[in-house]
C-alpha cells in the first residue's frame, strides 16, 4: 500500500464525501480523507489524503491558496448565492445600464476585492453559529446572523464578459467564499449577482491537469509522501534515535519551533517532531507515522 496524496477531477453533483467513499471502494482503503471540500454544484481539484499515514499530516496543508474559474450571473439574486437557492429577478432602477465593457468591471475589483478584505459567509454555508451548521439554521427558515471574516484574494481577472454572464479567474485564501465574492461584486455592481458555476484548478502549487477522476484513479496516482514532505524541515535519524523516537520518546536536538520539523529514516519520513516543552535541547514525536 502506498501512503500519500491522490489529485482528484471532481465532477458537477456528487458531494465531497461521495468522491471520497468512490475511491475507497475502488482502492479497498477505508482510511481516506481530503484537504478540502467541493460544494456539490462545484468542480475541479480536490486533494485526497490515502492511508492513516497521510491523514496524520492533512492539518499541515490547511491553509493552501485555492484558484478557481467563476461564471457569475447578474441581475438576479440567490437566497444561497449559488444556481442551489431560490433565484428572482432584480429590480434594476430605471434608466439602469449594464456596463459596457469588462474594464469597467475589472476597475471595480480592484478597487474593492483585492488584498485583505472582510467577507460575510452565506447563511448556507457549513460555518458553525451558535453551535449548529449554519445551512441548518437558514434552512428551517431561522434568521442567521453571519460575522464577518478576512479573508485574502490575491488576484481576481476578469476572463469573459457578456450580460449578464460575468466570468472569473480568482486566487484566493483557503476559506474564502467564492458565493459571497460573487454576491457582494453584484451588490456593488447595483444589478445583483450570484454564482452560476465554480471550477477549482490549483490547490497550492497542485493543478486540476494532473488529476483523475474519481473512478480512473489507480494506486498509481498516488504521490508518495516521501515527495510530499521532501520541501519541509527535517532530520535524518541514527538507527539507535530511531528506536527511541518509535517508542514515543526523546531525542537530542533543536528546530524552529514556527515550522513543521519532521524525522527520517531509510529515506522515509517516520514522525513529525516538536520540541520537548521542560527539556531544552531536546526534540519528542507529536506524531509517528
């Protein structure tokens, strides 16, 4: 068996967790997981973590910058932000005029959505309130009051326009909603907007071309966790460290206590290392692979 990380082509409809439980039947692997969901309308890229080995090292790849490609629809609303919700038509005042041409647009975006900004989640969304998943709450018809998060959008193109479809090529911060960002664009555009279709094509340096779908994929495509781990900070340990290390003990040693430090041996990464709080010096395994 091979531990490691498995790129995924996510097809439009089934839901993250069906993605999962496909490859698990085709692998005979239970312990499967991902680095991040895909709402059911949403396509493209998922990275999925195959064998208890690679689930211990999933949280070192939470933060991941995410692109995608966008097409918006203006001039409507969602109650969800997406094609999911109940659509209507916006009221455009009179004399309401879609922009011309996508500079217009683009001057927008740049001027409001780039860098560090404050968003809003959508009430059908997965954010804890008041300990319960958000969506449950909208959905019995419970008024959600959602609190503002920063979130990071670093680039954000417009690709294609032509009223009332607006397309989008954005890169952004994990945790950040592209439903929001494409409500809030068509609040501020006066026309209204939600977002019709998404597709994912880079997780951190990772890209949609190199992936499977889920019933191609083979033990094959699976990325050892070797390769995975080879750009973090690590140490090659003696035979004798080793031993100690296997059984949860400590060993001689420093590290930078801000980065992931993690032990080797024979070539293979064997435990994620931190430093021992009361023993200055010295290094214990938070986790053994």
């Amino acid at each position: 068996m091979r531990h490691g990380f498995l790129l995924i082509d996510k097809p439009r409809g089934p839901t993250s967790h069906d993605v999962v439980a496909i490859v698990r039947r085709s692998f005979g692997e239970k312990k499967i997981g991902h680095l991040g969901t895909l709402d059911p309308l949403a396509d493209g890229l998922m990275v999925l973590a195959v064998g208890s080995k690679a689930l211990k090292v999933v949280e070192l790849f939470g933060k991941l910058s995410k692109t995608y490609i966008a097409e918006m629809t203006l001039g409507a609303r969602s109650t969800t932000y997406d094609a999911e919700g109940m659509i209507s038509q916006t009221k455009l005042k009179a004399g309401w005029l879609p922009p011309d041409d996508a500079s217009r647009i683009q001057a927008l975006i740049d001027d409001r959505f780039l860098g560090k900004i404050q968003q809003v989640p959508p009430a059908f969304s997965a954010v804890h309130v008041g300990g319960e998943r958000a969506y449950k709450k909208a959905m019995r018809g419970e008024n959600v009051e959602m609190q503002a998060r920063e979130t990071t959008i670093s680039e954000c193109k417009v690709t294609e326009y032509a009223y009332p479809v607006l397309k989008l090529s954005v890169n952004c911060s994990s945790g950040t909603y592209i439903r929001s960002l494409a409500h809030d664009l068509g609040e501020s555009m006066g026309c209204g907007a939600y977002l019709a279709a998404l597709r994912r094509t880079k997780v951190g340096e990772w890209n949609v071309k190199n992936a499977r779908t889920p019933g191609e994929a083979m033990w094959a495509d699976v990325m050892p966790l070797k390769d995975i781990l080879a750009g973090f900070a690590g140490r090659e340990l003696t035979d004798d460290e080793m031993k100690e290390i296997s059984h949860g003990r400590m060993i001689s040693g420093t590290m930078d206590p801000a980065l992931p430090f993690f032990a080797w041996h024979g070539g293979l990464p064997v435990a994620l290392l931190e430093r021992a709080r009361h023993d200055e010096g010295k290094l214990k395994p938070r986790k053994v692979l």
